[in-house]
C-alpha cells in the first residue's frame, strides 16, 4: 500500500510516517515510479508505535523493543541500559495499572447496563 492509504489506515500524517522510516521504526518499499510501497503488517505497527509514543517512550527506545512486537522473537540488546530498562519497567506497570482501571470500568459499565435492562444479560452483550 502507498503512504496515503497507511496514513488513513493508521490516522497518521504521512510527515510522521516519513519520520518514523527515517528513525528506523518502519521500512518503504519502492515501486518502478519511486512511490514508497508498505507491507499490509505495517498498519499494526504504526498503531503501536504510536501507542508507545503516547505513553511516552522516545523512538530510540522504541526501535529498541520492536522485535519484542513480531513473531518469531528474535531479540538482542546490545546496549540495554539501567535507565532503559528502568523506563521500559515503569512503562510495563503503568501499563498494567491503566489495563486494570480500563477493567474495572468496563466491568463498572457491564454493570450498570445489566441493570437498567432488567438484569437481562442477552440484552447486555447486544
């Protein structure tokens, strides 16, 4: 797909797309008239660079955990610092505490719709 078409997929400027390929996050393909080309698996990984850019994580650590996003894992830290993994442990539980407040919300909401719908759950799951 062209840059276009990843930048709508993913709600992504295609300057910030640019600026990831350019921090080494993602890779272009070119077609025969020099139009960057991106393979279909790079919409889930704009998604979640841009997940771990809001969480506040710099690219340079990014670059650092994306093979720990792909399947096989094929992963080596050559230069793995205390204050890089200190960030990426603070990251992990504040990560886990937004998962469990994200939880108790929606089981808060989960609730409260079974009960104005008479505690029927069929009509809580639709």
């Amino acid at each position: 797909m062209r840059i276009g078409e990843l930048a709508e997929r993913t709600g992504t400027s295609r300057r910030l797309l640019r600026y990831y390929e350019e921090q080494g996050l993602i890779a272009a393909g070119r077609s025969a008239n020099g139009y960057r080309e991106y393979d279909e698996r790079f919409v889930d990984r704009v998604l979640q660079i841009r997940g771990l850019l809001d969480a506040g994580l710099p690219t340079r650590i990014i670059k650092q955990i994306l093979p720990c996003l792909d399947k096989p894992r094929n992963i080596y830290f050559s230069d793995a610092t205390p204050e890089m993994l200190g960030t990426l442990e603070r990251e992990r539980d504040r990560m886990s505490a937004r998962i469990q407040c994200l939880e108790r919300n929606r089981d808060a909401i989960a609730e409260y719709l079974d009960a104005v719908r008479g505690g029927h759950p069929d009509e809580a799951a639709a």
